[in-house]
C-alpha cells in the first residue's frame, strides 16, 4: 500500500499528524502567552516554536484568536473536570466535597503558572478572549449549581434557583478577582493559603443558600406590593 492510497507516513496516518501539529502549536501559544503575554503571540512565532510550518497553521486554525480561545478552553474545562472528580471522589460532609473540589479547581489552574497567567491576566488584553473567559465563569457557576444540588440535595428548599444563581456567581467573579490579585502580588499568601480562602468563602456562600432561598419569595412579594402599579389598585 502506497503513501497516497493509505495516507500512513512513517507509521502515522495523515489524521494523528494534523492532531499532533495542532498539538504543538496550542502547547507552543500556552508557552508564548503564558511567559510573554498575549502581545507577543505571532503566527510565526508560535509556528517556529511549535516547529509547524505555516500553512499546516492556518490547516488547524483560520487565526490567531481561535487558536487561544480553544487554548482557554481547553484549560477551563480541564479544570472543571478536576474539581468534578474530586467532589464526587470525596466522602464526609457537604463541606469537605465542596473544599475538595474548590482545591482541585485551584490547583488545576494554578499548577502552571502559564496556565493562571493566561485565565486570569492575559485574556484582559483581547475582547475575544474575554468573551470566551467571560463564557468559562459561566460554565463554572453553571457547575457550582450542579454541584451544590448534588451535596446540599436534603437543605435546599423547592425553589432555590434565584439563590444558588446569584450566589454562585459571586462565587466565580470573586474567586477570578481574588485569584488575579494573588498572581500580581497584591495578596500575601502562598497557593495553599489562597486555597483555603477561596474554599472557606465558597462553602461559607453555599451554606447560606438555602436561608438565603427561603427569605427570597417575600422579599419579591414586598417588593411587588410596593411597587407604583400595585399601590394604585
């Protein structure tokens, strides 16, 4: 069987050798980007260091944004991943998942200092990336809400969505602000303090949601009954 009927080269096929250039060039923009910032990501650049010829780049990404979108990506939802398998790996109280899976989460993201630089400080310098950061905290809270339904599935009152939504969102947005401080020097503390921070602020939000749930409904009701519409009637 010939090269051009097989597609196989030295005992790959055309297929594993475009997924191992892509490979190279996400591995070589994480390198790029995490030690030289966002500014410096080049296509030729990243082609020299991921030694691909640039036509096999624009063979695995039309651009530049879409090669760090899918890097950023891919880093949030290993991350997620992680903190998934942790919780559900860990056995105890609600609050000792919730701090294993914070940890993992953390750690995950903060095990490479390329990787935390790039989610937490590089994607401010591109709108695109910032789209696709913005769409990571979102996935984020989406799994602080699954998770939390999983561990806290005997407290949680019927109607808790409202609660856990806003709450897991300050969870997300602080977390992101509090870890992008630490990177810049501005919180004086080591990863594992930073760590216990963020898993002791989670689980002291998540604990509160169920009060929190059960005050919401009259809260809107009073709200409704002071409204100008319903003082008229």
């Amino acid at each position: 069987m010939t090269r051009a009927s097989s597609g196989t080269y030295r005992g790959t096929s055309s297929a594993q050798r475009r997924a191992e250039r892509r490979r190279r060039l996400l591995d070589a923009a994480l390198d790029i980007i995490g030690t030289q910032g966002l500014s410096a990501l080049t296509v030729r650049g990243v082609c020299e260091q991921g030694r691909v010829g640039p036509r096999f780049f624009y063979e695995a990404f039309p651009d530049l944004d879409t090669l760090a979108v899918e890097l950023l990506r891919e880093i949030q939802e290993a991350a997620l991943d992680s903190a998934r398998k942790a919780i559900a790996n860990t056995e105890g109280e609600p609050g000792d998942r919730l701090r294993a899976g914070v940890t993992a989460l953390v750690t995950d993201l903060t095990d490479d200092p390329r990787r935390a630089q790039l989610i937490f400080a590089q994607a401010h310098g591109s709108e695109t990336l910032m789209r696709s950061r913005f769409e990571g905290m979102r996935r984020i809270s989406e799994t602080i809400i699954e998770q939390t339904h999983l561990v806290l599935s005997d407290e949680l009152p019927a109607d808790s969505d409202t609660a856990l939504s806003a709450t897991s969102r300050l969870i997300t947005g602080g977390a992101a602000e509090l870890v992008l401080v630490w990177l810049d020097g501005g919180l004086e503390v080591d990863r594992d303090g930073l760590i216990a921070l963020l898993a002791d602020f989670t689980i002291s939000m998540i604990e509160r949601v169920p009060g929190l749930a059960r005050r919401l409904p009259d809260r809107a009701a009073a709200l409704h009954t002071n409204t100008p519409d319903s003082a008229a009637r």
